[in-house]
C-alpha cells in the first residue's frame, strides 16, 4: 500500500500548523519548509479547508491556521478523508474491475482486512501525536 502525495502533503500541512497552533504560516512557506511543489500544496490546503481542518484568511496579513480541534483528529480518519480510494487492488473497485477471478478470489477479501486494519492502528493516534517530541523538528524549541 502506498498513499497518495496528495495524503502525504496534507498530514505534512497538519503536522506543521498543529506544530504552531497560535501562528499563521503560508502555503509558500510550508512548501518551502518541505521542499515540495507549491502548486500543488495549493491544492491539498484548499481540501483541508474545504474539510474544516485548517483556517484560511485572505489578503495582507492572511494566511493558513491549523483550526480548533483538529489536534484531536485520528490519523486513520485523516487518511480516509484524504486518500482519493482505498482500493490496493483492482477488484476493490466494482465499476472498473476487469479481474477474472474475482469471483473466486479469497485474497481480496485478505487485502480489505489489511487495510482495514491499517486505518485502525493508524486511529489510534491522533494529529497531536505526531508533533509530541521533547525537540519537535518543526520548531526546534522545546514542547
């Protein structure tokens, strides 16, 4: 299994603005901070808007806040919300699938408990556990 980009950027935005709850950053920043593409950072900030995880101000003085709560967030469901599918295999997808085994197929039934599984270890930890370091490496100050 492996998770979109568009995933992993979106728990590295949390991660960084869970970091600094009381600081607005910016997209130009945090994309620098990572070295990753700010266009598409762009995109990921805009669906964590659109799901209520992060604040966004416009104009002079704007920018990106980590919202009320999302501390508290579970990974596993951050995942889900976040990840376009879950389907590992083709037969995970019902309008698509072109396997002519499926039918037959016990492994797919293996795979969806896996990654079921995975969701619910991943849920046992929350955004704030994720940036609970003595040295947290976004801020290198003490938490």
């Amino acid at each position: 299994m492996q998770l979109t980009r568009f995933t992993d950027y979106g728990l590295r935005v949390l991660m960084y603005l869970a970091a600094r709850p009381a600081d607005t950053s910016s997209v130009k920043v945090i994309a620098a901070y990572y070295g990753i593409s700010r266009n598409h950072l762009v995109k990921v900030v805009h669906r964590l808007s659109q799901l209520g995880y992060i604040n966004t101000t416009k104009g002079k003085g704007g920018g990106i806040q980590i919202a009320d709560g999302t501390d508290a967030q579970r990974i596993g469901d951050l995942i889900a919300q976040l990840e376009p599918d879950m389907n590992i295999v083709e037969c995970f997808d019902a309008k698509t699938n072109q396997c002519r085994i499926t039918d037959h197929c016990a492994l797919k039934h293996f795979l969806h408990e896996a990654t079921q599984n995975f969701l619910d270890t991943m849920n046992k930890y929350t955004l704030a556990d994720t940036v609970r370091h003595k040295i947290s490496p976004f801020t290198n100050t003490a938490l």
